[in-house]
C-alpha cells in the first residue's frame, strides 16, 4: 500500500462509517472543514476524557479551565499575536495560487507545478478576525483564539486564589482555536479550526538552567507517555525535533516538536515549549493587574515561569486512525486501543429471526450499554458483521446463539487476534471492564 494509497483509504472509511465527512456537503463542501460524524465524536471525545483522565483527574498539581473563545483583544496585543503570529505568504505568478513560504518544496508550486516563479514573501497573520455587536468598525474588531493557552495565563491570579494551588501547578484546557492557515490540508491535520488540549505548567522562576530543563524533561517523557500508553501508537514512528532558535515561536526559549511518520511526510503532532515568564509578564504590564504569585510561606513574590505542552486533538485522531489501520485478507481491521474505541463491544443474535434469541441478546445488549457503548447488529451473517465492526475498531463481538439458551454462555470473538471464548452472561461486564481497562 503506498502512502497516498493509505490517505485515501482513511478518508473514504472514515466517510463510509461515519467518522468524518465533508463539511458542508450538500452546498458542495467547504475546502478544508470536517464534521465528526457519529463515530468521530466518540472517537474523539474519548481521546479528550482519556487526556483529562489523565493529566487533570488523577493528578493534584493540575487544575482545569473551560474559558471563552473571544476574548478581550488586548490579550493578543499582549501575548504578541497581533504583531508576531504571522507566517510568510508567496504567490505563484503563473496560477495565483498562494501558499506558505517554509511548504514549498524545491521552488515548484504546489498547484501548477511552476518552477521558481514566486512573488517575494509578505508576512500574513494567522488570526481570525471578527465583529462585536452590529457595527462592523475597527473598534468592534474581536479575534476567535488562535490557542487556547492565553485563558491559563489570563485567568492564572482566579484559578490560584480559587483553587489555592502551590508552584509548582498547572491549569489545563481542552477548546477549539481558529487560525486562518495559508496552506490547510492532508484531510485533518492542519484546518482553521481546530482542538487543542493544553497545559500550562507554572514553575517557580529558575535560578539555573537545570531548574526549568527538569520539568521540561518530565513533560517531554509525560508527552511520550501519552503517545505510546494512552493513544497506542508505534512510538518508532515518534521523532523528536529541536526548534532551531531562528524559527521558534516569540515566546519560546526552547521548543520540541514531536512528529509522526504521517503517510504525507513527518509532520508535527505535539509541541512542548519553555515560555518563560513571557506571557504572565506581558499581561501584568498591558492590565496593569497584579499578577504575582506570593509564597504562603517566605511570603515572597515572584512572576511564574511556564513550560507548555501542546497537544492536538485532530491531529491525535489522525495518527490513531493512521496507525491502526490494517488489512486482513483485504478486509479493514482498525487496531484501536479499547479505551479509545467508539464501541466497546456489539452484540448479535445469530439469527435475527428467531425471538428466543434475540430476546437474550437484547437483554445483554441493554445490561452492557449502561456501562460502555456497544453496538446492536442482528443483519447479515456473522462474518459480515464481524468485518463491519472490526472496519470500526470495535475490540470484541458477542454472539448469543442457541447453547446460550441452556448454559448461559456467550461467544466472545477477539478483534485482532480472531480468537473466540465461552464467557459466562453473568461475567462478562466483568471480564468486557478488565480487557478494555487492561494494557492491551
Ligand atoms: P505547524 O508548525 O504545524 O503549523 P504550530 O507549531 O504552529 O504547528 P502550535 O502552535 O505548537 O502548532 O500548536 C499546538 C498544536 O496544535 C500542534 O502541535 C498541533 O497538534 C495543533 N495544531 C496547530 N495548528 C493546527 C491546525 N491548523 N490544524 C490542526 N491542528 C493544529
């Protein structure tokens, strides 16, 4: 299967079953926008519930945060986004096509396959312009977020007096942000609007390098982690990119990017940066509020530092969908880890026509779905809907067929190993819970 090979097949499965569709088809689309369909959302939002699971539930140094998307704009006044966030622009003279300068390859244009026939570059910010209220003046302008990160920094003085957190703390969000890319495409990985899931970590103000490259090492294994035990994915296809100094981001006095081999090239797919007191410090100085974190012991002041681990969520469905696809015998099989899996199991009758059994299967179907998601299918053969729900990464098949009237048993058929037990109705909530909680 060659790579572009792979991309087509992940866009028409994730449109045949429901993960993703064009947006606004029936108007004829609109370049580059997706909606998560009835597969997607589950997908997606398990990715969400597995990060916050994580990094906000089962720590005591992290608290979360659900802010708006407008915000005042002179918080990107501030952060440095209206003066800074900008990428350079090129047109090609022969088609007009425009696209970001650091995309094209070699001097071809992208669109017609031009050589060296560019306009000189142009800075283009990013950021999504819009109007409060009916009058549309420069007065009105408003930005849509291009990063959920400034809430944490804007809220950080009601987040600390309200949860009474100690440095070091973190304050974590998961929203959308908007950015007006130049160049979108490869399906989900880069749109203007996207989710991220975001941490800010607040240190105390190093006196030392080693103070804040140790929490920087810790995030750098946590986002490692998180790639390989939650999402499931080859880490071996995980590359670790340092940001030159030349291209990093105005806030940032280091930056890893974390790229995956995406079947259209490595590409980014998490970031980690060292921010400094950049953000905290800007704020103080353009609100004019005091934004200082005092030390309930020494009484001390200081302005935090931060190191921000960035996280895409689209970009976390597409390496999963990337990196479970298989084929078996020319039939789909998404590998996906259980957790994640929009089904967790389905159940069917072996026959459909016979009430006797679909009556215990219903009743094991309707036990089951008050804890996990399951699916119901009684169509078809058993093959059939066994290769419909391994298509969607469903991790495991019940089937009540006639012995299931006398010993009360069921078979239970593995996704990716195919193989099939006997459990017992009375277990198999039990034994469903270990299996999709385990490390499988
Ligand atoms: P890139 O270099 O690909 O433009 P970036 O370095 O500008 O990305 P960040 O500002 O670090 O990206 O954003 C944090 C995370 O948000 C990225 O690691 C990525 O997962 C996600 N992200 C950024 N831009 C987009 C986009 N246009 N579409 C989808 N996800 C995005």
């Amino acid at each position: 299967m060659t790579d572009q090979n792979l991309m087509e097949k992940i866009v028409a499965l994730c449109k045949r079953r429901g993960f993703i569709f064009p947006g606004s088809e029936i108007y004829g689309g609109m370049a580059n926008s997706w909606d998560y369909g009835p597969l997607g959302v589950e997908l997606k939002n398990n990715i969400k519930l597995a990060w916050w699971k994580r990094f906000v539930h089962l720590r005591e140094d992290i608290v979360g945060l659900d802010a708006a998307l407008i915000m005042n704009p002179k918080v990107w006044e501030a952060s440095g986004h209206i003066a800074n966030f900008q990428d350079p622009l090129v047109e090609c003279k022969k088609c007009n096509g425009r696209f970001r300068a650091d995309h094209i390859k070699e001097g071809v244009c992208p669109n017609c396959g031009e050589k060296g026939s560019f306009t000189g570059e142009q800075m283009f910010n990013l950021m999504f312009k819009t109007f409060i209220g009916p009058a549309e003046e420069s007065a009105n302008i408003a930005y849509f977020r291009p990063e959920t990160a400034q809430a944490m920094f804007v809220d950080f003085k009601n987040v600390l007096d309200t949860s009474r957190k100690r440095l070091p703390f973190g304050i974590a969000q998961i929203g959308k942000a908007f950015r007006n890319e130049i160049t979108p495409g490869n399906f989900i990985f880069r749109t203007r609007e996207f989710e991220q899931m975001e941490i800010e970590y607040f240190i105390v103000p190093p006196k030392q390098d080693a103070d804040w490259q140790g929490p920087f090492e810790l995030w750098r294994k946590e986002i490692l982690s998180w790639i390989k035990d939650d999402l499931g994915v080859d880490i071996n296809k995980v590359h670790e990119h340092e940001i030159e100094s030349t291209e990093r981001a105005h806030y940032s006095k280091k930056t890893i990017d974390f790229e995956y081999e995406f079947p259209f090239g490595v590409s980014e797919l998490y970031g980690l940066a060292y921010r400094t007191d950049f953000d905290l410090k800007n704020h103080e100085k353009s609100s004019g509020k005091d934004l200082k974190y005092r030390d309930p012991e020494t009484n001390e002041e200081c302005i935090p530092h931060v190191i921000e681990p960035t996280w895409g969520v689209d970009r976390s469905v597409l390496v999963i969908l990337v990196d479970a696809y298989s084929e078996r015998e020319g039939k789909v099989i998404l590998k996906l880890k259980p957790k994640l899996a929009p089904y967790k199991a389905a159940v069917f009758p072996l026959l459909g026509n016979k009430p006797e059994l679909t009556r215990l299967a219903r009743k094991i179907y309707l036990d089951l779905k008050s804890d996990l998601m399951i699916a119901w299918d009684d169509r078809g053969n058993i093959g059939g809907r066994y290769a419909s729900q391994d298509e969607i990464g469903t991790p495991f098949c019940i089937t009540v067929d006639f012995q299931s009237l006398e010993d009360k048993k069921v078979t239970v058929r593995d996704r990716d190993s195919g193989k099939q037990e006997r459990i017992g109705i009375d277990e198999l909530k039990k034994y469903l819970k270990e299996k999709i909680n385990g490390k499988n």
